[in-house]
C-alpha cells in the first residue's frame, strides 16, 4: 500500500475531553505522541489536524498546534474558526505565517447558518489564493448554507467531514433512503473542488463498534456515485474513534467493501489528501 495520509485527526493538549477513550483513562496523555507512534506503524505522511476551540477545556488550541506544527513534519493545522466572529485577513496571514494550511468549521443551528452566509467576500478569496483547506463538521440541511460561499467562490476547497453525518443506522438503508439522508451533501458535487472525508463510521453505524460498519456501506456507494473515488478522503477521526475501534480498522474497513479495488483504496487512504496537501 502507498503511504497514507490522515484527514481529520484531533490533537489537544493533555488529549481529548469529550465522550471518547482518551478520557476514560483519567489522566492526561500525549496525544501527539501516541499519534506519531501509529503513524509511523502504518505509513502515514501527513495529518490534517481539525483545531477546535469552542468550549473552555480547548480554547488554547490554536497555540498547541502551532506547537505541534514545529515539533512534527507529520502535522497539517487547521485552526479552528467561529463563524460568528471570523478572523481578519491579517489574522490569516499570521496563522499562515505560523504553519496553518487550513481552517474548520462547526456549523449547526440557524445562528451559525447565518452566521457563515454572512462572512465577506474578502475573507473567501484570501482562502481561495492560499489554496487552504477549509474543513467542516455539520450535518443535514446545514450543508446547504455552503452553497452560498461555493456560488461565489466556486474554487474553495471544503472538505466534508465523517460522510457529511447522515443518520446513524443498524441495517444498510435502501438506495431512496441513502440518497436522502444525503441529499444536501450529494447536492455539493457540483462543485469541483469539494471533497468527502471517510470518516466517522462509528457513528453512522449502530452500535459503533461493528467494524466493519456494514450497515453505512450504502452512503459511501452513494458518494462514490455523485463525487467519484478521486474526491473521497480516508480519514481517522483520532483519537475520539478509540472508543469504538483500533486506529487500523479506521482504514482496515475499505479492503472489506467489495465495491473498491486497489487504485481506490490507494487514492482514497491517501494519495488524494497528499496531492490537496502538495498543491
């Protein structure tokens, strides 16, 4: 297998405090550490960190990955943005300056809807000329919103994360069911430069921890039907997934879906992140 490369991967110092393995061990880690151990296990080349920074046990997260981004080649920052608040252009350039590739987002709710829509042109272009990635977290009609940026900035790169979020199930849902519950995702096909990440499947598939996460195989044939294998992203969703599956079995499930062969796999666990990353 060709290296790979990570899309969604999560680093915090003294790790994660959510609902997730990392917190169950009741004493910090080093989850940058642990990370890079796995990475060179498994040949992975890079990691598109998604900051985060929207509750108080985070709010330093920016500084940690400009931290992280000096300590390792591996690291790929994206700090996290409020879309209630965005940053200024000099702002951009300073978070360039300091290593960043790219920004998130975490769009839910009509505040934040509005909130996106109303972000200046200004800001968009800036994003466009740096070839950044912007990653999104959001789920059902909320995708819709994006559709206001990519009109007018066609060229930015967004990046959906864990399949766009369509609703967690027990048994694969039939082909009008899939394409519903995806409806809002498969409609940003259109736009070229948007990608889909593979990720997330423990939360699409009940209970989580039954890899290899049969039940969502019908959303990713539905993806791979609208955007095509060239525009899907192999994604981890470290270290929150360790409390449902080993990091292995968040790439290990492609091998076991019938409908990807080889040329597939390898784009999608990384050669498709890596070229994103290189341009």
């Amino acid at each position: 297998m060709p290296d790979r490369a990570d899309a969604h991967i999560h680093l915090f110092e003294g790790g994660f405090q959510g609902n997730s393995f990392v917190k169950r061990l009741g004493m910090p880690i080093d989850e940058a550490v642990c990370y890079h151990s796995l990475a060179a296990d498994h040949d992975v080349k890079a990691a598109l960190i998604v900051g985060y920074a929207d509750e108080p046990w985070c709010e330093g997260n920016h500084g940690y990955l400009v931290d992280m981004a000096a300590r390792y080649d591996w690291v790929r920052p994206a700090t996290y943005i409020d879309a209630t608040s965005p940053p200024t252009v000099n702002d951009l350039e300073r978070y360039r300056s300091q290593g960043f590739v790219g920004i998130t987002f975490y769009i839910s709710g009509p505040e934040r809807v509005a909130a996106l829509k109303a972000i200046p042109d200004v800001f968009w272009d800036w994003i466009v000329v740096h070839r950044w990635l912007v990653s999104v977290n959001s789920k059902g009609e909320d995708w819709t919103a994006w559709q206001h940026a990519l009109d007018r900035h066609p060229q930015l790169r967004v990046l959906v994360s864990h399949l766009g979020l369509p609703p967690q199930v027990s048994h694969p849902p039939s082909p009008d069911e899939t394409r519903s519950s995806l409806a809002s995702v498969l409609s940003l096909a259109a736009y070229s430069e948007v990608r889909v990440k593979l990720s997330g499947f423990y939360a699409l598939s009940d209970p989580g921890s039954d890899f290899p996460h049969r039940a969502a195989w019908p959303y990713v044939e539905a993806l791979i039907d609208s955007f095509g294998t060239d525009r899907l992203l192999w994604a981890s969703d470290f270290s929150p997934c360790l409390d449902n599956l080993s990091f292995p079995q968040t790439f290990g499930l492609f091998s076991h879906m019938p409908f990807l062969n080889d040329s597939d796999r390898a784009k999608i666990e990384g050669r498709n992140l890596l070229a994103l990353l290189d341009a």
